[in-house]
C-alpha cells in the first residue's frame, strides 16, 4: 500500500456468486452515505462497474506486466482514499464469472481467480489484505449458476449446461489454498451461504469499522431470487413449443408468473444420490478449510443450533 492508504484499513470481499453477495452489498449500499461521512468507503457493483470510479474491468482484461498497471491505477485510489478510515470493496467478478468455464472448470472453482485477484490486488497495490468469501454446497450452486444463466441466456437443459461436472469433486479448500499464497493476501476470512442470516453480523464485523456492525441491517428481501420448479416448467414448455413472450425475456416472465415461494421451491435438477454424495464432500471441505493457517472461519455459536 502506498502513502494515504496505510492509514486506513483496505477489506476486500470477493463473493463467491450465489451465495447472497447481492444482498449483503444492497444491506451495505443502502447506508454509503452515511459512511462516507464516516469516512468509511463502500466500493460495490454499482461503483465498480463504471469505469469513471475505478476501472475494475481494465484491471481485470490487463493483458501485460503489472508493474504498469499499478502505475495507472493505483495513484488514483490512493487519492480516493486519502480521507478514509476504512475502505470495503465487494465485487463477485474478480473471482471469476456467475456460470461458465469462468465460475467452474476441470473440477475447480473458480479457475482463473489467482490471475484475476493478484491482477487487482496489485493494480491497487495493497498488501497484507483480508479478503472475504463466502462459500456454498457445491450441489445447490451449480443448480443456482445454472437458474442465472437461464435468466440471462436461451433455454439450455441442464444436462447440458452441467455436463462432464461432478459437484462432489469441487472443493472450495483448493480455490484458498490457491489465492493464499498470493503475496498481497494475508488472510481470508469464510462462511457458510446456510448459515448468512445467522452469521450476517458477524460479515459485518470482519467488512465495516465500529460503529456500523450494529447500524446495518440486513435488507428483508433475498436479491437475485431463482426460478421455481412451476416457472422453469413454464419456461421449458415455451421453448418447445417455439412461443413465449414477445417483448421480454421468457425466463423473467416466467419467474414474475410463478415466483419461489414456500410451496412452490427452485428447481431440482440433481438426484438425491447427487445431493447426498455432494453434502459429505462438503462437509470435509469445510472441515479441511477449518483447519487452514491464515483462515478465519465464521461458524455458528454454539446456541445457534450448534456449530456448522
């Protein structure tokens, strides 16, 4: 880190996509004022993706050495940070992308991010940084990653869209053992997608300075949310029988018609077997992710329906 910046603190959360990342920059966003006159600043989606504030994109399409790259940009956050305290950035998209070889590829997640992240952790040129990342069954987020891409894209089946993955071989302890050593990370800190709303103050505390942890609150609404099983049944019939509607995307139409609800769940593509095996695979790698230097884990009190 160079000049002002030393002199706050710099948190950067990385996502992972679907594991309510949407939501807690939203909670987080709906109090930026407030926080610049703390002089705390949030840098979300909303401000990253424009290149006027910080030009995440260039950082992350920079195809040559990076010592120019600081060069270009870090003066100009240092400058931005010069009378804060504390900065938070939250961006999903410098790990990878929502869905794709960008999110899941030859078994791994995310298999781009030590590129991407030392891209960006140097452009800013910060060093020792905490980074955040939440984690999810890899089960439920290949069939969440594939509720997007069909909200953004053409009907895909998910035979398709899954094909040649098996969730039970992707392990969210080899993208940190991954992105540890990069030198200008000194920790990172991890929750369960499952355990969010119980664990929401705790992100809170690790992302934001005192007094915020106990001013934020977490917005009533999930974002982003999925398809049911009744609007992708919706959604398939469209597509085989060549209609739909004229003027939208059918997917979102179908999603307003028949929205995720208590009686009427997201889609279940995977088998319970799939599930199964999946959960176990799961429950080791958090266990192997426990167990790592340098990670803080934030689990559930033991009052909390136990640890997680």
């Amino acid at each position: 880190m160079t000049g002002p910046v030393n002199r706050g603190r710099v948190v950067l959360h990385v996502g992972a996509h679907k594991t309510a990342t949407t939501h807690l920059q939203q909670s987080i966003d709906a109090h930026a004022a407030a926080l610049a006159a703390d002089g705390v600043l949030f840098l979300g989606p909303r401000a990253l993706r424009r290149d006027d504030d910080l030009p995440l994109q260039r950082i992350l399409n920079w195809p040559g050495p990076l010592g120019p790259l600081r060069a270009v940009v870090a003066p100009g956050f240092a400058a931005m940070c010069r009378t804060r305290r504390h900065v938070f950035l939250s961006e999903e998209n410098m790990l990878g992308f929502a869905y794709g070889d960008g999110q899941i590829r030859d078994d791994m997640l995310y298999p781009d991010a030590t590129h991407r992240l030392r891209k960006v952790l140097t452009a800013l040129d910060l060093r020792d940084t905490e980074v955040l990342l939440a984690v999810r069954d890899p089960a439920y987020l290949l069939v969440s990653a594939y509720g997007q891409r069909l909200l953004v894209g053409d009907f895909l089946p998910f035979d398709v869209f899954a094909a040649g993955v098996d969730v039970a071989s992707l392990r969210w302890s080899d993208l940190v053992a991954r992105l540890l050593p990069i030198a200008r990370i000194g920790s990172v800190t991890i929750w369960r997608y499952e355990d969010y709303p119980e664990v929401f103050p705790a992100v809170l505390r690790r992302a934001l300075p005192e007094p915020w942890p106990g001013k934020i609150a977490p917005l009533p609404e999930a974002s982003h949310a999925g398809l049911s099983q009744r609007a992708f049944a919706q959604l398939q019939r469209w597509h085989e029988e060549g209609g739909g509607p004229d003027h939208a995307h059918p997917a979102l139409v179908a999603r307003a018609m028949f929205p995720k609800s208590a009686t009427d769940p997201g889609i279940a593509p995977l088998s319970p077997h799939v599930l199964a095996r999946s959960a176990r695979a799961y429950a080791r790698d958090l266990d192997a992710l426990r167990r790592r230097r340098a990670v803080t884990f934030l689990d559930l009190e033991p009052d909390s329906a136990g640890k997680a």
